[in-house]
C-alpha cells in the first residue's frame, strides 16, 4: 500500500498529461485546458517529490 501511495503524484502527472493531448488534439481553442494540464502536471510533480521524501 505504501507503494502505490508513493506513486500517487504519477496519476496528476499522467492526467495533466492526456488533458494537453485533448486540449492539442481536439483543436481547442482556449487556454483553459492549457492552464489545468500545466497545474495538474505541476501539482503531480510536487506531490510525488514531497511524498517520496517523506515516506523514505
């Protein structure tokens, strides 16, 4: 279990991620989806360097 918690940041990495491939994919036009993968990307790099610190 403790694994799979110290991996948990990968799945806002991996959603940021497919949000981009939708938002470049689909056409989209506005920055939205930009913004939200970027933060998701981010947010999912902090959490799974924080928590592999603190869970070693």
């Amino acid at each position: 279990m403790k694994e799979y918690f110290k991996r948990s940041g990968l799945i806002f990495i991996i959603a940021g991620v497919v949000t981009l491939a939708i938002s470049e994919f689909g056409k989209v036009e506005s920055n939205k989806m930009l913004i939200i993968s970027g933060g998701l990307i981010v947010f999912g790099l902090i959490v799974y360097v924080i928590l592999n610190n603190i869970l070693d």
